[in-house]
C-alpha cells in the first residue's frame, strides 16, 4: 500500500510540474553551495548563471563548479564542468557523472559524457534524457534531495542542488 501511494504522490507531482512549466518560462537560480560550506554574504566573481544559461552549483570552496540546464519538452539534462571562475569549460575523463535523487529511497541517474575528445578521451559536457531527473532536480531542496558526485583531479566532490524558483505559483 505504502508503494502504491508513494506511486500516486510521483505521478501527481510529474503532472503539476509539467502544467507548471508548460507555460511559464524558468527564471535563474541563486548560486548554491555545499552544505556546512562558506557564507554567501561576500561578493562572488561569478554570476549566478552559467555561461550556457543554466544553474550553478559549487563544488568545494568555489574550487569548481556544475551549470545544469534542462530542457522540460525532450526532458533532457545538461552537466558543464566548469573551473572556479564558473566560466571556463573544465574537461574531465569521467564517462558518466552521477546524480542522486532521494525522496524515500535514493535514485542514482548517471550522465554520459558528450563529445569527448583527446588522448586520453575528455569531455566537460554530461547528458541524460529523464523527464523524472528533471522532475526531482525541480524539487531539490522540498522534500527532494539532489546532490551530484563528481571525481576532478583525484579529489572527490559533492555538490547539492537547491530549489530555483520558476517565478509562478502553485
């Protein structure tokens, strides 16, 4: 029973977030960070949106940065890495790059890198077509917690993903 209902509360909020998106255009998020990070008080000598347009999230102390875009038609799903000016592209020889999602139980969505090129092979562009990915990253931060892992230079990263506001109500 318990399944069912939690079935029944996904598609719901599938259908709500897909009327909600179906007529009003996205606005850009804040610049998030890591939990137990640094205060967002300073200045930044980045803006709060990508290069490409999209959403930024910090990884380690600004050391490097994701943009995330999405495309809520074909539910595709875009991942730039980016250095820590979150301006310049950052290629990495990952394949995949993870995302988990986690409302009950954690959903693991691995992008494959795009367009990867050289000796070894690199990419700073990660794709996934998942119109529940992008369900959960409009979610992130309201019962839905999104956080992204990501291996640059040997070192491990986790970046999270918070609420960005589409300007509309619900």
């Amino acid at each position: 029973m318990r399944i069912l209902l939690g079935n029944a509360v996904v598609c719901c909020t599938v259908i709500l977030v897909a009327a909600c998106n179906a007529s009003t255009p996205p606005t850009p998020p804040p610049v998030v960070n890591e939990p137990g990070g640094h205060d967002h008080a300073h200045d930044h000598s980045h803006e709060a949106v990508g290069p490409n347009g999209g959403h930024l999230v910090e990884l380690g102390d600004e050391e490097y940065h994701i943009e995330w875009t999405h495309d809520d038609e074909t539910g595709l799903v875009t991942l730039y890495i980016l250095d820590s000016d979150a301006k310049t592209l950052l290629p990495l020889t990952s394949d995949a790059i993870t995302i988990t999602a986690k409302v009950q139980k954690p959903i693991e969505y691995q992008l494959a890198a795009v367009d990867a090129s050289g000796d070894p092979p690199a990419s700073a562009k990660f794709e996934l077509k998942s119109p529940e990915l992008i369900v959960g990253l409009q979610f992130a931060g309201q019962g839905t917690d999104v956080s992204v892992a990501v291996t640059i230079d040997g070192k491990p990263y986790r970046g999270v993903f918070e609420h960005h506001d589409h300007g509309h109500q619900h």
